[in-house]
C-alpha cells in the first residue's frame, strides 16, 4: 500500500483536493486536526506538554489552552520548534498505526494531509507527496474569505512560517495546480489512476 503525502500552503486548497480523493474512497489522515487531538488525549503527550510550556497549558477542566500556547509559540521561533519537535513524533506514530490498520483493510493507498509535511519531516515517512499550488494573491483572497478576522499582516506572517510554493513544488513528486482556471477535479482522478496502478511500489 502506498502512503502519499499532500501539502500546500495556507490557501492553497489542499484540503478541498483531499475531499475529492475522499470522494473517491481513498483514506484520509488529517494530520492537523490529529495533532490537535492528541494534545488533548495523549497522555504522554499531555505531560511532555505541561513540563515544557507550564501548568497553564491546559485549563481546570484539563482542555488545552490554545490561545495561551499559540500566543507563547508564534511569538518565539525556538518555542515553536520545541513544540513541534514534541507533536510530531506522537502524529508519526498515529498516522503509522492508522494506516497499517488500512493496510490489512486492503486499500492500494492512503493520504496524509498536513500543511507541514516538509517542515516536520514527516514526509520521510511516505512513498509520494503531492502538492497543491496557487498563486499568492489567490491564496490571500481565499484566506480572507475564509477567516476575515485575520488582516492581511497575519496572513503574510503564516505564509512566511511555511516554505515557499516553489520549494514545495520542487520536493514534491506530483503537484496540483488550484489556480481557479484550471480544474481541479480532472488532475485529481489522473492522480489517482496513476496511484491505484501502482499496487504499492
């Protein structure tokens, strides 16, 4: 069974790409909102958390404290590492656990989305990464869009935290152009023939 990674940036629509594979039966990790369980449920987790970042980290009813950790780690570059460098490894093993069970399930592949395949090393772990472009403006528009609370300053900053579109492009086995011109769902089904042909090589 091949494990295929895809990516993009913020706004660049991989999410959207990953519901048209879903669509077409294939598994899907999300690795983000994963991560985001973990935090919350993994025990060991839980603790490494509360060691390097305070007894503040979760709440009285033992919630993570999102606002209180997001505001400490974006303001702080070494922070955000440390943080990373505690998250990943747990969504590692997650994503290797789920998708042996899918293995034995007998699908040809599987897909983990995460918007830092690259960053975190984790694409080491799969066969093929994908990822998905459009260009800057499309993607802030989108942005916007999405989450108007955000100013354009906020956008710019978290695109600044993620490698460029062209070192994505350049790393990546495949990439998908979500450029609001051309279709997205055409690249998508060829994608996925040439995956389901391959039978795990």
């Amino acid at each position: 069974m091949l494990r295929i990674g895809i990516t993009g940036g913020i706004g660049s629509g991989k999410s959207i790409a990953s519901r048209l594979f879903h669509a077409l039966g294939v598994p899907i990790y999300d690795a983000d909102s994963r991560a985001r369980w973990l935090m919350e449920n993994d025990a060991d987790l839980r603790q490494q958390l509360t060691a390097a970042f305070g007894p503040d980290t979760y709440d009285a009813a033992g919630r993570l404290n999102r606002p209180m950790l997001a505001g400490t780690v974006f303001r702080d570059p070494a922070l955000l590492a440390r943080l990373n460098a505690l998250v990943h490894p747990h969504v590692g093993t997650d994503f290797e656990q789920w998708a042996t069970t899918r293995q034995r399930a007998g699908y040809t592949y599987v897909l983990k989305e995460a918007a830092l395949l690259f960053e975190a090393g984790s694409y080491k772990q799969l066969d093929r990464v994908i990822t998905v472009f459009a260009p800057l403006e499309v993607r802030q528009a989108r942005v916007q869009r999405r989450d108007p609370h955000r100013s354009a300053a906020d956008i710019l900053a978290i695109m600044g935290k993620q490698l460029s579109e062209e070192e994505k492009m350049q790393r990546a086995d495949y990439v998908l152009i979500n450029d609001d011109v051309q279709p997205l769902l055409p690249q998508v089904l060829a994608l996925h023939t040439t995956f389901s042909g391959l039978q795990g090589a």
